[in-house]
C-alpha cells in the first residue's frame, strides 16, 4: 500500500498564531503586555478582523493571552508550564490542545 504524506494548510489565523507565540519565545513580547485593538492588529498584519479574532481566540484558549473589555494583556509564560502554549499546534489535533486546556481549569480536589 502506498502511504502518502500529509499535507500541511496554513490559516491566515494561524500564522498570526504561530507569529506571536515566536515573539513571545524571543521575548519580542513581554508579560502583561497590553495587545493593540483588533483594528490596530488588523492593520499591523495585513489582515481581515476575522481572522485575527480566530486567532485572539486560539490564543485565548492555549492561554496565552486574557482577553476582557478593556484590553488584550500577554499571560506570563513563566506562570503557565502546564500550558498548550509550550505544544507544537501545527501537529496537534485542537481536541488535544482543548483537553489540555480544560485540565488546567480543572480544580484539584485535596480532599474528595
């Protein structure tokens, strides 16, 4: 049988991704950091406002970033070992990278 070799598709969402979180590991970007708005972003990277909410979201859920009303703040790496932050995305499924993410929300009984 032939196997064949996957093929990789890259989003516009996840290059965003995947740009941020190369500028976090080369500290380009700082903790507590505030994020520009969503039209600043779009402007900056040249693309749609979908696209960069797709990928706020991602980042969200990885837990990157925390997003509220008033600002986009950059998390503290450092704090989030347990993290998808630190998975290689591009090779994980996203129900992985959401189970990962809902372990880490998770409260740890002591005692149960």
């Amino acid at each position: 049988m032939v196997h064949f070799k996957p093929v990789n598709r890259t989003t516009v969402s996840g290059q965003i991704v995947d740009q941020i979180k190369s500028m976090v590991h080369s500290g380009n970007l700082t903790p507590g950091e505030k994020f520009p708005s969503e039209r600043q972003l779009s402007e900056l990277l040249k693309a749609g406002r979908s696209s960069i909410r797709e990928a706020m979201k991602v980042l969200e859920t990885i837990g990157l970033i925390q997003r509220n009303r008033r600002a986009t703040v950059l998390c503290d790496p450092a704090e989030m070992a347990h993290s998808a932050l630190w998975l290689d995305t591009s090779h994980q499924e996203i129900h992985e990278v959401f189970e990962t993410r809902k372990i880490s929300l998770r409260p740890w009984r002591l005692f149960s």
